[in-house]
C-alpha cells in the first residue's frame, strides 16, 4: 500500500499554517499585551546644569552654581498587582554642590515624593491606591503614552503640581536615535506660601506668609515614538518669593536656564529604548511578517507535495475489473 502524501509535505505544510496562524495572533494578541507599563521599575534619572540657589546659612543668592536634580522612580509591585494599575514611587531631590555631598535626600536642599497611579495601557491618571498629589493628572509624566503622536501632549509638572501643554516640533536625533520632540513653557505661577523672615521679602516684618511663585523658561522632552520613553530633557525652572499680594519677586530660591539629562541619563534612556522598541518591533512587525510570508511559502509547497503525492498514490493503483 503506498502513501499518499510524504512526511515531508505533511511536515511542510503544518509548519506553514502554524506560521500564518502565528504571525496574526504575535501582532493582535502578544503585541498590545506587551504595550503595558511596567510595573517593576526600578529607575534613576538625572539632570545637571548651571543656576542659582538661596544660600540659607549665608542668607543670599548663590550664583552660577552647578545644580542637580535626581529623580528616582520605584515600582510598587504589590500594590500594583492588586489593583490592576502601574503604582510609581517618586523621590526627586534637588542639590547644590554642598547638599549634593549628603545622602540621604532628607538634607537635599530640596526634597519631594510623589506617587503616581498609572493605566498600564493608556498611561491615564488613574484615581487610587494613595496616589499624590491628588488629583495627580496629565498624558505623560516620566514616560510617554505607546505609540506617541505627532501632537500636543498634557505633561505633568511636579514643581507646579498641574499640567502643561507640550507642542510637538518634528523630529530630532539624540546620540544618533530618532525621537519626537515637544516643547513648552510655564508663565509666573503662584504655587504655594511659606513662612519666611520679612526681610528676604521686603517687609517690615519678623515673619511674613510669603508668595511662592513657580516659572519655566523651556521645557524641551524628546522621545522615543514607540515606547515612549524619554530619550533627553532640559528644563528651566525658576522658584522665587513674592511679599503678599505683590507682582514682583523679591527673592530667587532657584533658577536655571538650562538643566539637563546627564550624558550617561542620555545613554541609558536610549539604550533601553533601542531594546524595548526592537522587543515591540519583533513582536509586532517583523514575525507577522516575515512569518506570514514564509508560512505562506511553506503552505503553497507543502500542498502541493500533498497533492502532487495523491496523484502519484491514484496512478500506481491497480486496476480492477
């Protein structure tokens, strides 16, 4: 009795439906589950640049000193497992050549926590889980949505505890990767009070509740179109006191021009982005594709052997009768 299709065709052409099955289900199902913020993140990014501070022991302004922002962000895994939701643990100090020195962030010139609750798939606020400051809002906060769009992006600013509007500028490289850029300024906010000597403020006064009032000359964020991570950020921000009710600022506690993404803050965030969106492209493209095309291939010869074989089965058939 002979066979009517080899094992080999049989072999070919299972592989190429298990292809064509494959490359749809990779770009349909696998893709957008992976498109998730994580949930174990385990971060540290830093800005550096030139600027002045208010001197508290000297009670004066430092000028031209080197300033430096670190932002470390922690994944709060448990809780975000139980409630379906990116939870991030945010620890931003702000340091001057003096407190820099120092490490625990509590002797930081400037200290600041936050907790931000996440859709692991919109990146939209999420209102749980103790996040703060309450109500915390935006579209992009140390990452941006997947996907990113050429448009205008609500960012989230810590310093003014509300959103700005980021404008997207076209494309620019950094360390030779492609990314978007968008670009912003906050006018002269108030942003809070604080109890200071009415000296510092003008006022003939031992103790006055001055104005805080918070500004930002550039904010410039270029990122990573399909993760959204942000490849580089500049910044700069300007903190200074106002007497009550006045328009006038009295006294700067910090100001910069210019603060940036340090050279190795840079080379992380492209590093990782180059490997996350080459996971996303494999996943999403280049499989479905490349093996959509190939499972086609084998299925077309793996048929035909099939039936090329039942032809030779149906010839070698003695005849009866």
């Amino acid at each position: 009795m002979r066979r009517s299709a080899s094992p080999l065709s049989l072999i070919l052409l299972g592989l190429g439906v298990f292809l064509l099955v494959l490359g749809p289900l990779l770009a349909w199902y696998v893709e957008p589950r992976a498109k998730r913020t994580p949930i174990d993140v385990e971060q540290t990014t830093v800005f550096s640049g030139r600027g002045s501070y208010f001197d508290q022991q000297a009670l004066k302004t430092q000028d031209d000193q080197r300033l430096t922002i670190t932002r470390r962000v922690m994944g709060n895994v448990s809780e975000s497992e139980k409630n379906g939701v990116a939870v991030w643990d945010v620890s931003t100090t702000i340091d001057n050549p003096q407190t820099l020195k120092r490490e625990d962030p509590r002797k930081s010139f400037q200290w600041s926590t936050e907790r931000w609750v996440t859709d692991r798939k919109t990146n939209a606020p999420v209102h749980c889980c103790e996040e703060a400051p309450q109500p915390f809002a935006g579209e992009a906060y140390l990452k941006f949505p997947f996907d990113v769009q050429e448009r205008s992006y609500r960012w989230w600013d810590g310093t003014l505890k509300d959103t700005v509007a980021l404008r997207y500028q076209g494309r620019t490289k950094v360390r030779g990767y492609e990314g978007l850029r968008f670009t912003g300024t906050v006018k002269p906010t108030k942003s809070g009070t604080r109890q200071v000597p009415g000296r510092l403020v003008g006022v003939d006064r031992p103790q006055v509740m001055a104005e805080e009032w918070y500004s930002n000359s550039g904010i410039e964020l270029i990122v990573d179109q399909r993760t959204g991570r942000i490849l580089r950020a500049t910044i700069g921000p300007k903190v200074t006191l106002r007497a009550p009710g006045s328009d006038k600022d009295a006294q700067v506690l910090l100001a910069s021009d210019k603060i940036a993404f340090t050279p190795e803050t840079q080379r992380k965030q492209v590093d990782q982005a180059k490997a996350d969106s080459r996971k996303l492209q494999l996943v999403g493209e280049t499989v479905p594709i490349g093996g959509g095309a190939a499972g086609a291939a084998l299925a077309i010869v793996g048929g035909a052997l099939v039936v090329r074989g039942k032809r030779v089965s149906l010839r070698g058939r003695p005849r009866t009768g």
